[in-house]
C-alpha cells in the first residue's frame, strides 16, 4: 500500500524499508515493547518454551483472552503450522499460563478460555496460507510493511470472526447472519432489550461500519467489538441502556457523555450509556476519536 507525505499541498511517495528490521528476532522484540499501542494487547512474555518449541509472544487481550503471536520476517510458510502447534499445546497446557497471567498481572486477573486466538504477522502470506487459515476460526493474519522515515504500517489480511466492513451495510436481514458461537440477535436477546435500544444499536452500528476498514466482532459472550489492527470500542447491552465502550474517558467530549471507568480493569477506560436514538450522533463523534487512535 502506498503511503504519501503531503508537504504545501504536494505529495512525495514514501519509500518503503523492508530490511528495516535486520532479522526476526528484532522484529519480535519490536512488538513485544510496543504491543499495546500496536495490536492493544497485554505483554506477558516473548520466547515462551512450550513441549517443542518457543512460542513467539504470549499476550491478554481486552476480554482476557489468550493471544499467541508469532513473527516471520518476510514470508515464511511455516508460520501457520506453527501457530496451530502452538495453540494445541495452549489449550493443553492452560495451567501454565494461569500462572503467568498471576505472576505478571497479579492473582485477580482470570484468563478468559472463551476464544484464545493466534496472530501471525508477516511481511506477507501466500494465497495457500490465507486459503488453509480459512478452515480454523482462531487465527488472524497481519501484515506488517517498514516504510522510511521510521513509519510502520499494519493491515488486518484476514480476521476469521469479524464482518469486514463494506461501507455501509447493516440492516436487520444482515444481523440474523450466524457467525461462529453467538450472532447479532443474541446480543440483542441479551436483558430484553426494548425496541428503543435495538434502533439504537442498528443507528449506531451503521455510523461505526461506515468508517474504513473495520472488523465486528459478535462471536464474543458478552458483547459486539468494532476494530481495526486494535480494538477501538465496544458495545455491550444492559436493561433499557447501550452501553458504548471506548479506549479513554478524556476525548473531547462537550456534553460530559464519557464516564471515567479506569479502575474497572485493563482495556476500555471510558464508557457511555445510551437510552434514546436522539444521543446516537453525539456518541457517535467520541467513539470516532477513538477509532482515530487506532491508525
């Protein structure tokens, strides 16, 4: 992809720097110190041993769930096989990270085994890879491309529980689509929720699915995320209320929406509630903030 610098309204090509990283390794301790601005995820541990092998990077992500991360620098076949590998002796070995979760983020913090997931980032994937990742539900392709002038760019290839945003898309015949455990009307099963609050969501959903490049997420127990590369809210359904999740609780914010929920735990820091369709646009250009965050 392209990226251009605009300097009095002219525009230069940024020349991309594929040897920006020398190896893998410094690739995978490049992410490692930066991975909660990069992918909004929890650093537990790099060259984590397993039975057969070392895992690349070990992370939490916003739910608590388990990420495994593994790196190629350029292209590399095996990145799948190893991934899968990886998350076999995951799910087998659960105790083990338990202990790593105690140890580095403290005892109350419970690992959530609902959806473990594996991220591969490479500097690209061949189209058997994209085609084999297809056939399993808990892995995500990320492509990763240096550009001079100390610019990196990430796109999400493939996202196995998301629909990808096209433009703008929803309607309730979209929402009865089934994808993986939960679905759209589950979510809106969820406390009853009223007509009211149902509109809300569809009017809100649109606004968010408009924006570029965007996954949703639904296949998620108790809530529906919106991301790019990271996380940027979420919406989770309460009797006679949407609540909007999102990074910070500090966004210009004129109408003082944004609840400050930092000392709830890791992840979204501010969080809105919605009662009525009349609040859908004001909401709608804080949660923009925060997806602006995220590129």
């Amino acid at each position: 992809m392209p990226i251009f610098q605009i300097k009095n309204n002219k525009t230069t090509q940024v020349q991309s720097n594929i040897n920006y990283f020398r190896n893998e390794a410094e690739l995978r301790d490049f992410f490692a110190e930066n991975l909660e601005d990069l992918l909004g995820m929890r650093f537990l541990e790099k060259e984590y041993p397993t039975t057969d092998g070392r895992m690349d990077t070990i992370a939490l992500d916003e739910n608590n769930s388990p990420v495994i991360i593994e790196y190629k620098w350029g292209q590399d076949n095996s990145i799948f096989t190893q991934g899968l590998f990886y998350y076999d002796w995951l799910k087998k070995n659960k105790k083990h990270l338990e202990l790593l979760v105690g140890s580095k983020l403290g005892e109350d913090v419970k690992v959530n085994w609902n959806k473990p997931r594996v991220i591969l980032v490479a500097q690209g994937f061949d189209n058997r890879t994209i085609v084999a990742v297809q056939q399993v539900d808990y892995v995500e392709l990320i492509k990763y491309v240096p550009y001079k002038q100390d610019i990196l760019y990430l796109e999400n290839i493939y996202s196995p529980e998301t629909t990808k945003s096209e433009g703008i898309r929803s309607n309730k015949r979209e929402a009865k689509r089934i994808t993986g455990d939960y679905d759209i009307e589950y979510h809106l099963s969820q406390h009853n929720s009223s007509p009211i609050i149902k509109d809300v969501f569809y009017r809100l959903q649109e606004k968010i699915k408009s924006l570029p490049d965007i996954d949703e997420v639904v296949t998620q127990k108790t809530g529906i995320t919106y991301r790019t590369t990271k996380s940027f809210t979420r919406l989770e359904f309460g009797r006679g209320v949407l609540y909007v999740l999102i990074k910070r609780p500090d966004y210009d914010d004129p109408k003082q929406l944004i609840e400050d929920i930092t000392s709830h735990e890791w992840g979204y820091k501010g969080r809105i509630k919605i009662r009525s369709i009349k609040g859908v646009d004001d909401v709608f250009e804080i949660v923009k903030q925060s997806y602006e965050e995220t590129l």
